[in-house]
DNA sequence: TTCATTCTTGATCAAATGGTCAAGACACGA
DNA sequence: TCGTGTCTTGACCATTTGATCAAGAATGAA
C-alpha cells in the first residue's frame, strides 16, 4: 500500500538522523581536502556509513558538497543581518566583530570550507554572491553610511570595511596553521579579540 | 664521450626553457584547482608539452609543485624584510601594505596557490612556517613594538596587526570573485587602496 | 659530419575513485 | 506476525589520473 504522505518526501526517523551524520562528517572532510581532494569512501568512513549507503541519501558527490555548503551558507550571514542601524555604531560593530572571531574558531571547519570555495572561483555559489550576499551588504553598507552621515564614526568606506572585518576575523579561521606556526599553539583568544577590536576599530596612528 | 661539467646537473637552454614554462602553467593550475583538483595533463597542456616530457622535468606532480610553491615563497616576505625600524612608521607601513596590495593585484595566482596550501594544513610547507616565517615575523614585529615603545605609532599588538595587514591585502587577491560579486568587476583600485590604508592606519572610530 | 647526450612521446599500466545494481536486512504500521 | 516500503551493502564497472618505458628525434660539441 502506497504511504499516505505526498511526494514531498516525509523525512523517516533513521533518514533524518544519517543525513545529519553525513552533512557532519562532509564539513569536516571537504574542509580539510577541499572538494575534488575529499573522497566518498573518506566521507562513508567517518560517519560509519558503507559507501552505497551514503549514495542512497546523496546520489552525487557534488550533492553531499552543494548541501553542506548551502547548510553552511544560511548560517554565515546571520551576525551580518543583525547590525541595527537603529543602535550605537562601536558597539554594534564590536559586538559584530566578536561574533565573528567567536564564529570562525568555534566553527574553523565551516570557514575553510566556504573559503575553499571562494577561492576556487565559486563555482557552487555564483549565484549567492550575486544575489542575496551583495544585496545584504549593500543594505548594511547603507547602514555604515547612515552612521558616517551621523557623524557616529569616521568617513571609510563602508563596503571595503566590511570586506575588512571579514578578512580580519576570517583569517584566523581559515590561516589557523599559520597563526600558530608563528604565536605557539592555542593562542590567547581574548588577546586576539582585543588587538583585532583595537586595529580595525582605533587604527594605529597617533592622534593628532 | 662524458659531458665535462660534473654532478651538479648543469641546465641547457631547453631545460631552463622548459622548466620555466612548466612553473608558469604550474602556477596557473596549481592556483586555480587546488593540488589535488590539478591534473598533470592540464599542466602539460597548458605550456604545449606531452604529458611524459613534463615529467621528465618533474618526476613527480608533488614535485612540480613544491617547486612552484618555494619559488612564490621567496618572493612573498620580500617586502616585510624591508620595513626599516629607522624610517617613520606611517610611511614604512604604508609602504608595506601598499606594496602588498600591489602583488596581491598582479599576482593573485600566487596568493590563492599560498592560501590554498595554508588552507589545507601545509602540509608542504610546515618547516617554512615555523622556521623562516616565524623568525621573520618575530623580527619585525619587534621592530613595530620599537616604535611603539618610541610612542610613534598606538599600542597595537604587533604579530596581530601583522596578520591583519595579510589578511586584509590578500583577500583582494583570495576572495576576488566575492569582492567582484559586490563591488562589481574591475573595482577601482585606488579606491580600495585608500579605504584599506585609512582602515589599517586610522580605524574608524571619532577621535575623543 | 659524427655521435653521445639530451629531449620527446605513443602506448601502456596500476591505483584511485565516483557511481551502479541487485539482493538481502531491517523497521514499523496494520 | 505479516508485508510493504525503507535501508544497507558486497561486488562490480568505467573513467580518470599519476607514472613508466622503450624507441625514436633533436641537439650540439668535436
């Protein structure tokens, strides 16, 4: 007898629980090797799943990868959302870098991955970065220049700060080994917090 | 009859000829795919040699690329060795993160083929990061904090602002694609490099 | 010109890898 | 317990790809 639900493929107990192990297992491997260096079998093994078995969930490779790194995508952009025109500059923009920095050394793995993508050309995600990404940092470009207008902070330019705090916080994430090839490992995360707060907020220069 | 010139593998024309054309399609490749995501064959195409003769150059792909790899190291500290605790701060550093942007511009092959490499874990490159790198960057971040001490330039943390200063130039070269998905293509690159010096140098925040 | 050396390549191999399939094991509502 | 649909996998296939090799072509010093 044909199951009652639809074609919208009602997820089962056991597909929602191995599709999550997979997704769990793919960051981690397609961050490391990036997409052509990460193999199926590596996949399988590291979520315990026979080879097969994880071609049932995901027919392709490129599927298992276009999921992840969409799953991962959503995730990246919220921190950015939240900048609130409405609220004190600094402290809206230091509350955004700090969750930046919080976000790439708890999560280092969904850094590299987007950054392998990136880097790479993009070609998964062409269409994200011409659509909803620069739309959003077009809105909040918006929001920087609302506050230069106020005269709430110096005249820079809004998209190239952006570009900036991403470069900054991300770089700590996605260069990790050579962070601490250079301070030792497990550098001082508050350390890091403050110098990156204090350059990209205060600059260096003396004031005159 | 033996060749006079002993073991030291003296280079014929062809060889430096080639040698140098292989890197350079090397470079491109390498840059582009990835290690893992290049092929041997797209090398050999790519500088108009047959598969076997590019290995007769390079008995491996692994050798290919650590070649390519050593050959952008050197050139990539250049400019950090030159900063000159003697001269003012703000110039040398201006000079520097300039310069930087400078190669990040004209060669973004050779900072995607690092990033990539770092990304990864460098795995290549461990030794490079730990010794030479690690010396080099402790050396002039000494000379930052002699400038501090002199009350030249604000208490920055000197390693931090270095990393800074990497991660934002070379993420005009890395993340291009995303910039240009932004900014539109060809962004005005005197623009940038006035909005990447005034945020490195001044910050934003309204001087008290 | 001679000829030892260097250079070049078509053919080929073995391993790695993405993907398929049919057959069987299992889950779970009736 | 039964039976249908879901889940799992060993075996297998086709392609890609790094690497080899023997044989022939080009080079250039004497």
């Amino acid at each position: 007898m044909m199951k009652s639900k639809a074609k919208p493929a009602a997820k089962t107990r056991i597909q929602s629980e191995n599709q999550d192990l997979i997704l769990k297992a793919a960051l981690d491997v397609f961050s490391t090797y990036g997409y052509r260096g990460a193999t199926v079998d590596q996949i399988a093994a590291k979520c315990g799943l026979s080879k097969p078995n994880l071609l049932y969930y995901f027919r392709r490779k490129e599927d298992i990868y276009t999921a992840v790194l969409e799953h991962t995508l959503t995730e990246w952009l919220i921190p950015l959302r939240m900048l609130d025109v409405t609220n004190d500059p600094i402290t809206e923009l230091t509350n955004y870098i700090s969750t930046k920095l919080e976000m790439s050394h708890r999560n280092p793995a969904a850094s590299r991955l987007f950054a392998n993508e990136v880097l790479h050309g993009a070609p998964h995600i062409r269409k994200f970065l011409n659509g909803p990404l620069k739309d959003l940092v077009e809105a909040k470009a918006a929001v920087i220049q609302t506050w230069i207008e106020a005269k709430k902070i110096k005249p820079v330019d809004p998209q190239h700060f952006i570009f900036s705090i991403w470069a900054v916080t991300q770089h700590y994430a996605d260069f990790a080994v050579q962070v601490e090839a250079i301070m030792g490992p497990k550098p001082d995360r508050l350390k890091t917090q403050t110098a990156v707060l204090e350059i990209l907020l205060n600059g260096l220069k003396i004031s005159p």
